[in-house]
C-alpha cells in the first residue's frame, strides 16, 4: 500500500521527494476536512481518469484500512450521492480544466441533504489535481507498466531486490526520521496483511452468492425453468461482471492482486483532452496569470480553507523550481532556468494559461519536435504513453533528467488544475 515505485523515481532527487512526501501524507492522513475513507475513495476515482492501475490499487487498499465500505468499491452506483457528485468536476479537472465555472461549485455547495462545505471541496480538489498529476508521473516514469504484458525493458523502475526502499536509500540525505516513519509503515504494512487478505476474500465470496440469489430470484419471477437452471451455471460469471470493481483480491500465491474493472469507478469514460486552441472561442477565454496567479491568489485561498496545505504545496512548486538542469539545459543550448521555464509554459499552454512577460516562439526553439510530443501525452492523456515515445526521446538525457523532465510535468500540471478550481471557488464566493 506504499508508493514504491515512485519514490524510487523521485530519489534521484531527494530534496523534492521530501517535500512530495510531506504533502501526501498530510493529504491522506493528517487531520483535515475530509473522513480518511473518503480521501481514499477520491483519490480512486481520480486516478481512474487515467485507468491508472497502481494509484488505484494502492488507494483500493489504503481505503479498506481505512475502514472504508468494501461495497463502494462496486462503483459509483454504490456510494453515497455526495461523494457520486464529485465526478464532474473530476472528469472536467482530468481532462479540461478550463471548463470547471463557478455554476459548478454552486451545484456542489448548495444547501441540500448532500452538500459540500467550503473546506471540504478545497480537500477533495487538492486531492484530485494530485492524483491526476501522480498519474502522469506514474506513467512517465514506467511504474504503471504491467509486468505481464511484458513490460517497458529499460524503462522499468530500479529493482532494489529483497530490501525495502527505506534501507537501500539509508546512505543519502533523506532525514532519518522520513527512513523512521516508513519502516514503520513497512511492518505496519506486513502485519495487517493477512487479516485484509482474509477481509477482501470474505467479502468476495459474500458478493458472488447475493447477486448468484438475485439471479436466481429474477429467474424464477420470470416463470422459464430453463432459464433458471442457466442462471445458475452462468450465475458466477455474471458475478464477476458485477463485482470486477470489488478488488484487491488475494490470488493463489497470496499476493494481492489490483483492480480489475476501472470502469466502474468514472462515469463518461469517452470525455478527454481536447486541445484548448480547438475549443469553441465563445465559450471559454484564455486563463492570464497576471489576473489570477498561484503566488497572488490560489496560495491565500487554499490555505485559507484548508490549513497549511497551501504551504506544503507552494514549498514542493519551489522546490522542483529550484532542482539542478544544468546537462539538460546545456544539451539545449540555454540556461537551466530558461530550459524549466520553456517546459513549465509549454504544460501551461496546453491548459490554455498564458504568460504576458513569456516570448512563446521560444518553445519551438527550446524544446525539439519528439521532446513536446512526450510532454504533452504524459500531460494530457498519460494512459497513451508508450515505449516508443521513450525510445526516440530519451536517448540523450540521464536516468534522473527524465525523472526531472517527469517532475516539472507533474508540479504545472498539478498548478494548471488548481489555479481554474480556485479561481471558480473565488467567483463563488465573490
């Protein structure tokens, strides 16, 4: 139930893997607005978005020990009407933020038996703009891979053998207190392993036998015995259509095995990135920074509505700012700064915000033809990232230079969310 794979990745620069850490963690579990099963669930659906397996899997897991309904997990249809009306501004934040409108906070807020709070929604928005950003880390880096499909070779994320992450990273400059917390998360992890293997195949087999009796039910109100006794040769089948969503599931060799049906869990799975140059000009307007800025406006409300977390977040955009790029910029022909700054921009860009003070011709010249292809798959649409987008780009660039690359992409994607939820909420509250 640990990032593994991705704080692998973000190793290779231990300053900005702290900070990352801090901030999920305050997200998951610290205090907040938010009930720890629901963040869970959040986070499910987020990154279902991408049909990112290992976000889903992990959080599947983090949810049932959270005390989370093992019945939400059948899909949407099984959750409570408040946490169901999230998946709008969810589908819009993965997608096309610059469509959320203060109409959509309304709807979220307004007073009903299912209304949101203010510090709620902040939560719940922060926590998806996270997720959907982690899940275009996770697919820029090779950890969403599947091992049974063969893989992506040399993109695959290190193999440390037997050891946990924590020991083989004790010699670098992770706080001792950070390698502390997550060995004890590790025997945490192991302990309660067991008793969730034995929960999870429990309530499977409770889930086959009452839709196997609604099965037979329905059969026999029809009146056809025939069809009865199809219904239960075929009831088990049917079964596990129904609850595909009901995973992890514990398979022979005792591993825990990951989510099955992401379907379940998003609703208009064909809604997608859709360029914002192509969008219907009457209906959306280019987002300009100088109007409405993280530093100037996003910061304040955020950590307004939800404690410290504006700090934790504006500490992790600083420090991904301030990482070394001095090879990649050089390999470019410019200055780091002005090489970050092209990529930053460039995301920005395709999220349609837009920098008065920024000369976009540069882009072109920074940033080669296969570099902005990869970029901009990872950003909009990570669940098409494939081999050959590596294979053609990355030969140039060291192993932490693409970690670097993947880390730029997830902190302005992450802001390029945040900035249109809080803004919407500030035209709310306006």
């Amino acid at each position: 139930g640990r990032l593994e794979a991705v704080t692998q990745q973000m190793g290779y620069h231990p300053q900005y893997l702290d900070s990352f850490l801090k901030t999920q963690h305050y997200l998951m579990h610290m205090d907040g607005p938010l009930p720890f099963d629901c963040r869970h669930y959040i986070a499910i659906m987020a990154a279902a978005r991408h049909q990112c397996r290992y976000l889903v899997n992990l959080h599947v897991l983090q949810f049932l020990r959270a005390g989370g309904d093992p019945q939400w997990l059948r899909g949407l249809e099984f959750i409570p009407p408040k946490l169901r009306n999230l998946n709008e501004i969810n589908k819009i934040l993965a997608h096309r933020p610059w469509l959320i409108t203060k109409e959509h906070i309304e709807k979220l807020l307004k007073i009903s038996e299912w209304s949101w709070s203010l510090a709620e929604l902040v939560h719940a928005v922060v926590l998806l703009a996270h997720c959907h950003a982690l899940a275009s880390f996770v697919f820029g880096c090779g950890c969403e891979q599947d091992e049974g499909l063969g893989g992506r070779g040399s993109l695959k994320p290190l193999s440390l053998g037997n050891q946990c992450f924590c020991e083989a990273t004790a010699g670098n400059s992770y706080s001792q207190e950070l390698l502390r917390i997550n060995r004890k998360r590790s025997l945490d992890s192991c302990m309660e392993l067991d008793s969730l293997r034995e929960r999870m195949q429990r309530i499977h087999v409770e889930t086959e036998g009452r839709d196997e009796m609604r099965l037979l039910q329905q059969d026999r109100e029809e009146g056809e015995r025939q069809g009865a006794e199809v219904g239960v040769q075929g009831g088990t089948e049917h079964c596990s259509d129904l609850s595909a969503g009901l995973s992890p599931l514990a398979d022979t060799d005792g591993e825990v095995t990951g989510a099955t049906n992401l379907a379940c869990y998003m609703q208009d799975p064909d809604f997608g990135y859709q360029d914002f140059a192509r969008r219907d000009e009457n209906q959306t307007q280019v987002f300009r920074v100088q109007d409405y800025s993280w530093e100037d406006h996003g910061f304040s409300l955020v950590n307004r509505l939800y404690s410290d977390i504006g700090h934790l977040l504006d500490e992790k955009f600083r420090t991904v700012d301030g990482l070394q790029s001095s090879a990649m910029a050089k390999r470019q022909g410019c200055e780091p700064s002005v090489f970050k700054r092209g990529i930053w921009n460039y995301i920005h860009c395709m999220f349609g915000i837009r920098y008065d003070d920024y000369d976009y011709a540069e882009v072109n010249q920074l940033l080669e033809r296969m570099l902005k292809v990869y970029i901009k798959t990872v950003t909009c649409y990570p669940e098409k990232t494939n081999s050959e987008m590596f294979d053609r780009f990355w030969k140039q660039f060291k192993h932490s230079e693409k970690v670097h690359v993947n880390l730029l992409i997830l902190e302005a994607r992450m802001q390029a969310e945040l900035l249109y939820a809080l803004q919407a909420i500030t035209q709310y509250m306006i």
